[in-house]
C-alpha cells in the first residue's frame, strides 16, 4: 500500500485515464469526472489522478471491523516537491475540482491549519493553530484539553465541562474559533511541557506523541465525541427526521481526517455555510457585553426586534452566550408565539438561562420561571389577551441580571402598533432594531419615534403632558411582587441599536410558512423527548408509556381558540396537546364533570402534555408528561389550543401493526364542528389519512 501514491512516470503517448487503471485496476470512477478529465489541462488531470490515488489508499487502509484506520493517509506533497512539468502550452485557469487548502508552514512539515486523530470509536483528538476554525456539521461533545476555543460566542477553556454542540442542517453550521490566550511570556518549551501534563490523563501515549509533534505555540487542543442522549435518539428514530443533524454528502476527500470525524459524527463544511456576524451586530454584541458586565448601570433589558427572517433569534442565541463569558446568569422573555427558543410554540414565558445556547431550539427546551399557555402561534384578532399575558409574566422578573427581550416579526400595520405598545409597558434600556436588505424598510424606533406615535392600547407624548407619565391602561392590572414596584409605569428613554444583519436564511416567502411548521413540530418532539429515559437504556415508543390517570372531577376543561359545544369537549380533547394549568380556582366541588370553564384564564401553565385517551366508564383522562409528580399534584386545569401533535407521532411510530389509533380514511367533515373545532384536520404531506379524534378507550397497564 505504501507504493499506491507514487507518482508513475507519464510516458508521451499514454493517457491520463489509462494509467490510472493500469496502477488501480479495482479503482472506479464515475462518468461525471470520467467525461470531464478529458477536458482538463496537463496539471489538472495529474492532480485528479494524485487525489484519487490517495482517495483509494485511505480506503483500502480501513478496517471496518476495527473502526479504525491502520495508516494514516499519505501526506499531501508540498509543491515545491512536484516534478517540472513537461514542455507545453501555457496551463490556463482548470474546470477541475479545486485544489485542497494551502498548507502552514509552521513546524518541520507543511500542516493543515487544523490537525485531526482518532482515538478510537466515537472519540477524536483535534489540534487548532492559533487564529485558525474549523466548520462542520453534526453534533458532538467537546471538551478543551489545552488552550482555549469559541463556539457561537461562548469560550471554552480547558478545566470547564464538556459542551454538547448541535451544528444542523436547519440553522447556520457552527465554527470552533481557536482563541489566542495569554501564558504570561513562557517559552514554547513550557508551553509544550504543560500541555504534555495536561493530557496524560485523557490520551495514551501514542496520541500524545501525535499531539505534540503537531503542537505549535498558542495551539488549542479538543476532544471531540459522539453524543449519545434521548433528544437525539428519539428524533432520529422517525424516518425523514435523520437529515436534520447529518447529512451524506460525497466527496472526494476521503482520508483518516474524514474516518475520524465520521466516527464522531460530524463532517468538515465550507466556512461560507457558517454564521456571519456583520460589523454592526459585533460592535452592538460589544456595547450589550460591556454594558451589562458593569454593576454601576444596573441591570440592561434589551428588546430585539425587526421583520421575519433577519436573524434575531440567533442574535439572542449569540448574545446569551457573550454574555455568560462574564457573568452567571441571564433572564430571557419570550414573546414570539410561533418561534419560541426554549419552551413548545404558542407559550410566553420569562426563563433564567445559565448554561450557554449551542444549538436550535428544539435541541434546548428547557423548564421556565414563569410560563403562561396562549394557545396559538399568532396573537391575530386577540392582541389585548397577548398584552395581558406579558404584563403577567413580565410582573416575576427580579431586575437581578440583564434581561433579553425576543418579539415577533409581525411589524407592519397593527403589528408595529402592538411592538410601540410593549416598548411603553416593558421600558427596555436598549432596542436592537435588525433589518436586512431582503426585509421591508420599518421606521426607526427612536425614542422620539415611539413617544410621537399611537399604539393600540396607548397614546402619544403629544396626548400628555409631561415625560413621565402614567400608562391608566396598564397601571390597574399589572401585579408586581415586590413593594418598590408598585409605582405606576412610567415611559423612560432608550438606546435605539441598529444592526443590519448578513443572515442568510433557507426560507423564502414561499416556503415561509411550512418551514416555520416544521420547526414547531420539532420543538414539540425535542419536549416529548424529555418523557425518555436518559442513555444507555433503550428507546420505547409513546405508546409504551404508562400515562397518568386524571378523574374528570380534578380538573377543568377550556378550548382557547374556538367556542367549541359541550357535548364536543371531549372529542376536541382527545389525543391533543393540553398545557397543564394551575389557576386559583378551586374544581373539587364538582362530582362527576367534565368541568368547563367559560373563559380563557391567565394562570401558570406547569407543563404540556398528551391527552392519549379518555375512559368514559370509568371518567378518566390518560395524559402523557414529562412534568414530574410534585408539579403535577397542583395542576387543576387543562388548556387545549391549536398546537397540534407531529404528525409523524401518530403515523411512524415503532411498534403499532395494523389500524393505527386516531387515523382513519373515512371521516365526515359535515359533522358539526369538524372543520377544525374538534381538532380534525388532513395530513400535510399525503392524503392518506386524516386525524380521528373520536374517544378511544385506553385502559392502563
């Protein structure tokens, strides 16, 4: 194998292709490379022919049974040490494939900017220069040996836990930045001496002779390994949903840097396909961190806004992790309905976020503070409700660290009105204002702006008298916990940021809409997820769960979207997801039920989950939680709104043959209140089957 990339002498008369088979017969190429060769320069076909020479050494030196590789690849030639070319025409630009990044020229040999070694399965050892970054795709567990690395915004040392990463195919890929860190003037030998102690305890001693030949000075080194938790496996296990964290791509680049990151279970991407951060989000990103770091200012609450699709949940995301470099803690509040960052769609909730955010949202959910259930994933004809609910939730912050505002991207016409509104009655010290070329022109919403305008439920400055003044509207309602608050809510001066944002989003207006459904459905699996058992235990189906068992007599019953008949309640209720209420109303008078309430209420809503069937002999509800015991005791109500279940629940779980539950293929959409108010509704993706929420009877095991 050793002679398999030796460059074989080109005779004058011989072809390109001809050789190639002569040296490996068994090598395959396929048509595409096959018709282009033909049309490449000298240079061109002897570099194609050098790369598929060590394409196929790599993969002869595999084992599979092994899951290792017994040689590594053959180093790439420098080329200095390429043979002359013959005499011959001047070489042109080359249609060929592009040749592999330049080498570095630090060390005794030419090295990649990034180095890479496999540990053994699912664990690999990579080696970061200074400066240098590396993109992929994938997820992975990272721990920081030596040195120090970034990751979206968060800085990983070496001594601090490993971080799980999740670079999917639905966000921008995620970049490990190696950062310069300061060791106080020591030499390279005392560099290398302490990293060479620092790693006795995680390599043996041949990974640590490959470490410190490729070590350089300021050079990073992490550990990579697969991850292995419940989310992962449970949305992997429904087919079609795999592609999110790694897709198969081929390429040409086939060496021991490709095994081992495969064993890991990412793979090197482009860097154009990572996060870019234009000049103004870094110098606001800058202004956010060293504003909330000083304790002289008090506590910054910042409000991001702008149209859909120009970046501002991952500004957050980035914002949140720039942040916790500093300091402990940051209090975020949620108030877009249909793309929430840590809890299902359709809640608004007020979370305290002390672990930084490496991944999309439905990788993080997390439990909130405060959270009440609206139901919709649209505050559209019922906005004075959604004003109520943030008054609600707004009332538990403490003003104990900086406090993250996420709004919605609905910014025109009543929209705008509503997001004057909520700067009024929130006060933020700083509004974010991003806006991207592709996104409609919006106003500045400068403080002059906001005072000289009318919102839906407040006035202009020009209606009043004085700068403080108070808000009639808000001050009735709002309900703070501690006695300084109590003071009406008066209208106080901010920072207005803009921030033109570079991010280039998969979504169009075509595709807007279905692409928001998915990620939806997928912050609904990432919570179901929490129902599994935690690694190595094996994975089970829904249906596998025992649910709980709720007499009708312990808790009331109310459809937030649509006045729904009593004798329909059940059938709306029936496999649907319910958000497990606590109001101060006490349900235990009543004997048999099910109780209704009139109106929607504003409670604390403790949790979701699913109602997978009701016993009507026996008066039960059989729900599904993750919620634990203890919470559950003071839940006494269930709201059902338009949020609906995956629909790969009901239709690609394993286990199930024959009829499965709740689909049929025979429904009569003339019933009374079947278009929508009983919860039936056609698939999305075929017309096979539609959803039949008619009661089954589900006994417990």
């Amino acid at each position: 194998m050793a002679d398999s990339v030796v460059q074989l002498r080109r005779g004058p008369s011989r072809s390109t292709w001809l050789r190639v088979r002569k040296a490996r017969p068994q090598l395959i190429l396929s048509r595409r490379p096959r018709r282009r060769l033909w049309t490449l320069r000298w240079s061109g076909r002897r570099r194609l022919r050098r790369r598929l020479l060590q394409a196929h050494a790599a993969g002869a030196d595999w084992l599979e049974d092994s899951g290792q590789c017994s040689r590594a690849a053959a180093p790439r030639r420098p080329k200095a040490a390429d043979p002359e070319p013959e005499p011959g025409p001047e070489p042109g630009p080359e249609p060929g494939p592009e040749p592999e990044p330049a080498a570095s020229t630090k060390g005794p040999q030419n090295l990649p900017s990034w180095s890479v070694r496999q540990l053994g399965p699912g664990r690999a050892l990579m080696l970061l220069p200074a400066e240098q970054t590396f993109t992929f795709s994938g997820i992975c567990r990272l721990t920081c040996l030596y040195g120090q690395v970034e990751v979206f915004g968060f800085l990983i040392s070496q001594g601090q836990p490993a971080q799980d990463i999740f670079s999917t195919y639905t966000h921008a890929y995620l970049t490990i930045n190696a950062v310069n860190y300061s060791m106080s003037e020591k030499r390279e030998k005392e560099m290398r001496k302490e990293a060479r102690i620092l790693l006795r305890s995680h390599l043996n001693l041949e990974d640590r002779c490959w470490a410190m030949k490729n070590f350089s000075p300021l050079c990073s080194i992490v550990m990579l390994e697969r991850v292995k938790n419940s989310t992962v496996n449970f949305l992997t296990s429904y087919p079609g949903l795999s592609y999110i964290f790694t897709q198969e791509i081929s390429t040409f680049q086939i060496n021991a840097e490709y095994f081992a990151l495969k064993s890991v279970g990412i793979r090197k991407e482009k860097k154009k396909k990572s996060l870019n951060l234009s000049v103004s989000a870094l110098s606001a990103l800058e202004e956010l961190v060293s504003v909330s770091s000083e304790e002289a200012d008090g506590c910054p609450i910042v409000l991001v806004c702008g149209a859909q699709d120009v970046g501002k949940s991952t500004f957050n995301r980035y914002l949140i992790n720039q942040l916790l470099n500093s300091i402990s803690c940051v209090d975020y509040l949620e108030c877009d309905l249909g793309q929430t960052e840590f809890t299902p769609p359709g809640c608004i909730s007020l979370l305290n976020i002390t672990e930084p955010v490496l991944g999309p949202p439905f990788t993080h959910q997390r439990t909130p503070q405060k959270m009440v259930y609206y139901g919709k994933p649209s505050c559209e004809n019922n906005y004075e409700n959604y004003i109520e609910i943030i008054k609600y939730v707004f009332s538990s912050y403490k003003r104990e660290c900086p406090l993250i505002i996420n709004t919605m991207g609905w910014v025109a016409d009543e929209g705008l009105l509503l997001l004057i509104d909520l700067i009024r009655l929130l006060s933020p010290t700083h509004v974010i204002q991003l806006r991207s070329a592709r996104s409609k022109q919006m106003a500045n919403l400068t403080p002059d702006y906001v005072d000289d305008m009318d919102g839906l439920y407040t006035k202009s400055k020009s209606k009043v008298r004085n700068r403080g003044y108070e808000l009639p509207e808000f001050a009735d309602n709002l309900e703070f916990a501690d006695e300084d608050k109590e003071s009406s809510v008066l209208f106080t001066g901010h920072k207005l940021i803009c921030v033109y944002s570079e991010f280039s989003p998969r979504k169009s207006s075509r595709n807007r809409e279905s692409h928001n459904r998915i990620f939806r459905e997928l912050a609904v699996l990432g919570y179901l997820s929490q129902l599994l058992p935690p690694v190595p235990k094996p994975l089970s189906p829904l249906h596998g769960l025992t649910p709980y068992q709720v007499p009708f007599n312990a808790v009331a019953l109310r459809i937030t979207h649509a006045d729904v008949a009593p004798t329909h309640i059940l059938y709306a209720v029936n496999a649907s997801w319910v958000g497990l209420c606590k109001i101060l109303d006490d349900v235990r008078g009543y004997t048999r039920g099910p109780i209704l309430l009139a109106q929607t209420p504003i409670c604390d809503c403790l949790g979701f989950g699913i109602c997978r069937g009701i016993d009507m002999e026996k008066r039960l509800y059989h729900i599904l939680t993750p919620v634990p015991p203890e919470e559950l005791r003071t839940v006494n109500c269930l709201l059902v709104g338009v949020i609906s279940i995956p629909q790969c629940i009901f239709k690609s779980q394993r286990g199930p043959e024959g009829t499965i539950p709740y689909v049929t293929t025979d429904y009569n959409f003339k019933l009374p209140g079947a278009s929508g108010k009983i919860g039936a509704r056609e698939f999305d993706e075929t017309q096979e089957g539609k959803l039949n929420r008619r009661p089954r009877f589900y006994q417990k095991k």
